[in-house]
C-alpha cells in the first residue's frame, strides 16, 4: 500500500456536511458536497427581484430544516448574475446568482450560490466546485468530517 501525506490548509470534508449561511440566518443547515457539479445552489421558494437604492435585489423563503417545511426564514440578497444551469439530466435552467458568506468547519468565505427549486432533491443544498476551490478536500467515503470538528 502506498500513503501520501498531504501538508494544507484545506479543509477535509464529506460527502454530506453541515453548513453555515449566516447572511441569510442559516445555521447547521446539511449540504450535499458535489464535486461534479460547477455551481453551489439552494432551494428556495417565492423569488421575487426588486431593485433597492437602483440595485438589483432578490427576496425568497429558505426551508432550513429538511424534516420540517413548515419552517421558514424569508430574506434578501444582492442579485449579483444570472446563469444558465444544465442539470445532471441534461435540463437547462435560468437562475438568479447572489454571493453570501458560506461557513463550513470553522472557517468563512464567500460564495456564489444559484437559486432553484430543489424540493425533489434530499438535499437543499448542494456545494459545487467553484466554491470548494483551493479550499476543501473532499473524502466521499465519509459524511460529516469537518462538521465534526466544530
């Protein structure tokens, strides 16, 4: 058998995670870590764009807690994009873009997050590569690693 070690400061995680999104009042919400998938997203219900102070604004409601739908935190963020998302079934979806402060095993950054319906998926958030970047080392083996150490 041959072992590598590894020197970094990236942090080891799992398949599935407990995650933070404290700019929009989330906290230890389960996130599924998809290093197939190039963008991070999150359901959401009830988007509606506004503009505030000749900015373009989104509002919509987050289920935080998957065993319970009833409950809801509604906010707002920046709308910072728009992109064009092809799902695993090949689907192409419009969907708004915001940056947030994503928080995972003790550590903060920002991410970029798509909004969608993803109310027939087991996860409500999914971590794709672009946020993992130069940050995370993924071990699908396991769930919960970096959740763990909090």
């Amino acid at each position: 058998m041959i072992f590598m070690t590894i020197k970094t400061k990236k942090i080891l995680v799992g398949a599935l995670e407990y995650c933070d999104l404290p700019e929009l009042g989330i906290t230890n919400m389960p996130v599924r870590v998809d290093t197939g998938a190039t963008t991070s997203s999150l359901h959401v219900d009830n988007i509606e764009e506004f503009v505030q102070d000749g900015k373009p604004w989104v509002r919509f409601d987050i289920h935080p807690d998957t065993h319970n739908v009833d409950a809801i935190v509604s906010t707002t963020a920046r709308l910072t994009s728009k992109k064009t998302v092809k799902s695993s079934s090949a689907d192409k979806e419009r969907r708004v873009v915001i940056k947030t402060t994503f928080g995972l095993g003790g550590k903060k950054w920002k991410i970029k997050l798509t909004l969608t319906n993803r109310s027939s998926m087991s996860y409500l958030m999914l971590l794709g590569r672009e946020a993992m970047k130069d940050r995370i080392i993924v071990d699908p083996s396991f769930d919960y690693i970096a959740s763990k150490e909090i």
